[in-house]
C-alpha cells in the first residue's frame, strides 16, 4: 500500500523532469534539417565518390588516361581509357567508368594521380534501387558540370 502512496508523487516527479527537458529543447536552436526540402553544406573534407575536375584554364579534363589511378585502386573499380588527338602531344580521357558499389573511398586513386585530375565529390544524394545505379561515367558528369557551368 505503502508504494502505491509514492507512486503518484513520483509519476508527477517525473511528468515534471519530462516537461523541463521538452521546455529546454524549446528555445533551441533547431538542429533538424528538413531533408530533402533543406540539405547540408558538407564539410571541406567530405568524401563523396571521386570526380574528374573541370581545369578552370582550359575548360577540360586534365586527365591523361594514364592508368595510374586504374593500378592504385585496390578495389578494382575504375577503368580509365584514352586517345591521343591530332596536334595534341599528351593522351586526353575518354573514359572513366567508376564501379562506387566497390569503392571503399580510400582515396589511393588521387594521391596517385600525377596530373591532380580527380578529387572527391561533395555528391550525398545517392540512392538507387540497382547496383547498376552506382556504376558512374565521370567524363559523362564532367560535360554536365562544364554545360551548368556555361548556363
Ligand atoms: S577511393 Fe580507393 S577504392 Fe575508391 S576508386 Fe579510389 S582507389 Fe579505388
Ligand atoms: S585520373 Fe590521373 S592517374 Fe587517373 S588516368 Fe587520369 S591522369 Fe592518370
């Protein structure tokens, strides 16, 4: 009987605690981002899958299809192919295939490359409902960047 007694105080006691954490969390600033209407400015040193870059100069990739990239990566998943162009004395890129399902984002693949043609993407919004969904042409995404860069 006698627990029965201190239960309402107690159930009171801590409708109060619960009330003071609520009415604290209330003048907050509000934390919660309302993805996907609002989305985050992620940090510099975020790694999203890797990416050609779009040299600023030139306005192309400064890949040289070198294949460097293509033996560091120890997840085998990228394929990087090549041609050399008339009156052009270094190999251009012409494919990038990178398989991101097996990407563990270790970054061997940049710190390999002698030209600084590929960097991490700040890209979050990944989803898809096929492995295939995963599997990026980077020279194919270059052309967009460089097209919404031109609008
Ligand atoms: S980050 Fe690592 S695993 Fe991913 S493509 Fe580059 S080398 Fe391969
Ligand atoms: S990204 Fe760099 S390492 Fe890879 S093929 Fe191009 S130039 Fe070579």
């Amino acid at each position: 009987m006698k627990t029965d007694i201190l239960a309402v105080p107690r159930g009171f006691w801590s409708l109060l605690t619960g009330m003071r954490v609520t009415l604290s969390q209330f003048f907050k600033p509000i934390v919660t981002v309302q993805y996907p209407r609002q989305t985050l400015k992620m940090p510099p040193r975020y790694r999203g899958h890797i990416e050609l870059i779009l040299d600023p100069e030139t306005q192309r990739s400064r890949c040289t299809a070198c294949k460097l990239c293509e033996r560091a990566c120890p997840s085998d998943c990228i394929l990087v192919e090549g041609a050399k162009f008339e009156g052009e004395k270094k190999k251009s890129v012409t494919q990038y295939e990178l398989d991101f399902t097996k990407c563990s984002l270790c970054g061997a693949c940049i710190e390999a490359c002698p030209s600084d043609a590929i960097k991490f993407s700040r890209e979050y919004n990944l989803a898809s409902t096929s492995k295939e969904g995963y599997h990026y042409d980077l020279v194919k995404r270059l052309a967009e960047e460089k097209e919404r860069k031109s609008l």
